[in-house]
C-alpha cells in the first residue's frame, strides 16, 4: 500500500520477489521471511547511516562546525553570497536528512 496524500494505492508486487528471502529462510539463515526483511532493512539502514554520517563528519572537517551552526551562519549571512558555502549547505542539508532518515530504521 502506497499513501499518496489522501488517496491510497495499492501495489501488487509478484511472489517472485520474495523468492531470494524464502530461499534465506529455507536454508535457515533466517527463522521466517518477517526476520529476513527485518533484517534486510536493518543492514541496509546501517550501511546508509556510515556512509552519509562519514559524509557529515566530511563537511565538519571541512568547514570546523556542526551542520546547525553552519547553517545560522549561511541565514545570518547578509553581504554577498558565497556559492560554494551555498552549494555545500544544500548538499550538507540533503546529507543531515538523510542520515537522520535512516536512522529510524534502527
């Protein structure tokens, strides 16, 4: 089921793709196909959550603060504007909401 602002679509996915997590379970790395995805989503959220956190920790580096201190800075900032600060703060922004969106699979 996809919620699609008010309206609900379902989706109708084909046994087919279950076949590679049946054949986890079936050769018993996994207890059923619930733990299998369960754990699929769970690896997969940590290896995002490595990555756009190594990410982050690039843009600290780089710039000596924290993403909320950066960003008062770029609203504070009133003279002319500096592009590559700007660029970084749209890339840093889409890093932080990433990172903080997978974080909610653990």
């Amino acid at each position: 089921m996809i919620l699609l602002g008010e309206a609900i679509e379902y989706v109708k996915i084909p046994r087919k793709i279950f076949e590679p997590i049946s054949d986890m379970v079936k050769v018993g790395l996994y207890k059923d196909e619930q733990e299998a995805l369960k754990q699929l989503v769970h690896d997969q959220a940590e290896q995002k959550i490595d990555y756009y956190g190594k990410k982050v920790a690039e843009m600290e580096k780089k710039y000596g603060m924290d993403f909320s201190a950066f960003e008062k800075r770029i609203q504070s900032r009133v003279e002319e504007e500096n592009f590559e600060e700007w660029d970084d703060f749209i890339i840093w922004e889409s890093y932080v909401t990433a990172l903080r969106y997978w974080e909610k699979f653990l």
